[in-house]
C-alpha cells in the first residue's frame, strides 16, 4: 500500500514567529493510473516539416526507481512490460492527411517529423496507434479557414513614463458567420541594426500591450509577461460574431528614446486555430494564473486512448515596415 506524507504547520507567535511541523502518514486507497502514450503536435500549416512529440504517462506515486528499462515486447516479461516516460521506438504509427499516409522519419529524442506538403483549410490530420499492449490511440482535427485581416491602421507615441517610443495597431478582422472561431495574435518585430558595413536583422516575438480591448483583455488588462494574464495571446468570436471586430494593441519600437533609430519590420500574425487548440491554451493559461491555493486545473486533452493535444493554426501574416525618424 502506498502511503503518502502530509506535513503541516502550526503557527507560534511570540514576539518572534516560530513554525513546528510534524508528520503524519495516511494510506493511499486510491488505483494507480496504467500509464499511456502522450501525443503533442501542434501543426502550423506555414512550416513545411512537422514535428511530432511523443513521451508516455506515469502515475503520480508511481516508484520510478522499479520502472523497467523500455525493451522488447516479445521478451519473456511482455506481460509485465509497461512503458517508461521519454522512450520511444518502433510503435505501429500511422499519420494520414486526407487518408493518405504520410512518411515520417525521427527527429532527434521523442520527436518524428513528416512532410505533409501545403496544407490548406478542410485537410484533415490523423494519427492513430495500435499495439497489442496498449489502448488504441487516436486522434484527428481539420485545418480551419483562413483568418481575414481588413485593415490595420498605427500610430507611434511616446510614453513618458516608460520613456520608450510605441506603435499602437488597430487590427480589423472579419469572422467567418454561423460557427464558433478561434484566433491567436502574434506580433514580431524584426529590427534591422547597422553592424559597421553589415545591416542585420534581430527578430523577435513582442510582448504587445492591451489596451480597451474585449476580446483580449478578458483576463488581464495588459497582457506583458509570460506568466501573467493571457499569455497564450488567444480569443474567441463570443463578442462579435460573424461581424468585424477591430483589436487594439500597442507594442515598443524603441526603448529609452523618443526617436526610432533602426528600421523596424513588423509581422502581424493572426491565426485561425481549432477549437481543441483553443481549450488546451486556455487550460494551461488557467493553470499559470492559478496560485497555491487554487483547485487544480486538468490539462485539455483531445486524444482518445492516451493524453496529449493535437491542435491546428492556420495563419495570415501582415507585414509593414517602419521607417526610422
């Protein structure tokens, strides 16, 4: 019987503070999880190799030290055989688009990678394993429609307070009527340095601030670091449903100065992403803006047999330059 050790303390106070613990041992009554396959892969449908992470569950109480070492199913202990986390090897996977089957190759560790060709809204991602000592593991999703960028209208201003120069974007969309859509706003800055004869590009992904913004400040009023708010930079149609919807963001093009010194490109991404990407972001967003005394946050998971997400963004990149003053 597993047992698990609960400590606790009780407060003294006396002109100083003093904590006692003690210990107290409970049995665990409860049944230990078999272990599963986890399947994470998110598809971006710009990049022409996708990559694939596969690595195995293990129970909470689980005794790692008497795990067995990942070996051959067909030897004598096959019976006893259980998956340890981080192995992988010759599993009977299949990945399809469309129902065709699709050649992958490994990729360095737990991560194989395949090359599905350009994948376009409608085209629908499979995977599926089968073993003998296993639950079938399956899971598919269809890549959404193209995100609409309408217009996208900036102005620069200075923030005194920060002493820094910005850009505030006003991003029109257009949502697609009579469906749920899910979208994701990246911003990345590319900034363009003289390096004595030899201009070079610095690209980053930026940190944008929200301002009045419904559909984004849903749960933080400015969404700047990465444990904080909405950090996955994720929004729903709920507030404007197949209407035009226009985000306002602001992000820094220049730090402790009032004037732009280096050429800036900026690429604004939107991305149409699946409904079961959407609930695993937002699921680990809870989880990071959770504390100490919160109820514990269970991870989205969409794969049947196992654990894992696979989830689909579809983007529409933006780009404009700025000039330098």
């Amino acid at each position: 019987m597993k047992k698990i050790a609960i400590l606790y303390c009780l407060p003294v106070v006396c002109c100083l503070l003093f904590f006692t613990a003690c210990e107290n041992i409970i049995e665990f009554k409860g049944k230990d999880k078999a272990n599963k396959l986890v399947v994470n892969h998110i598809v971006d449908t710009r990049q022409e190799e996708q990559l694939l992470d596969f690595s195995t569950s293990y129970f909470l109480f689980e005794d790692m030290e008497d795990w067995k070492e990942w070996g051959d199913p067909s030897s004598e202990w096959k019976d006893e055989w259980e998956l340890p986390p981080g192995g992988l090897q010759d599993l009977p996977l299949e990945i399809t688009v469309n129902g065709e089957p699709q050649t992958y190759y490994a990729a360095g560790g737990n991560y194989l990678a395949y090359r599905p060709g350009e994948l376009k809204a409608g085209d629908k991602i499979a995977i599926e394993i089968n073993h003998e000592l296993l639950e079938r593991v399956y899971v598919e999703e269809t890549v959404p429609e193209l995100p609409v960028i309408l217009s996208v209208d900036t102005i620069r201003f200075f923030d005194f307070e920060k002493y820094s120069l910005f850009m505030r974007s006003l991003i029109t969309i257009k949502d697609r009527p009579n469906e749920r859509n899910y979208y994701r706003l990246l911003i990345r800055r590319k900034i363009l340095y003289d390096e004595g004869t030899k201009w070079e590009y610095l690209s980053e992904v930026t940190d944008y601030y929200i301002n009045q913004d419904l559909a984004l400040s849903s749960l933080v009023d400015q969404g700047v670091e990465d444990y904080e708010g909405n950090i996955c930079r994720i929004f729903s149609d709920d507030i404007f449903d197949g209407g035009e919807y226009t985000l306002n963001v602001y992000f820094p093009l220049s730090y402790g100065s009032n004037e732009l010194k280096e050429k800036v490109d900026v690429e604004i991404e939107l991305y149409s992403i699946t409904e079961s990407l959407y609930l695993y972001m937002r699921s680990i967003e809870q989880k990071w803006n959770s504390d100490t005394f919160s109820h514990p946050v269970r991870i989205y998971s969409n794969v049947k047999g196992g654990y894992g997400i696979l989830g689909i963004q579809h983007p529409l990149i933006y780009r404009f330059s700025v000039a330098r003053e």
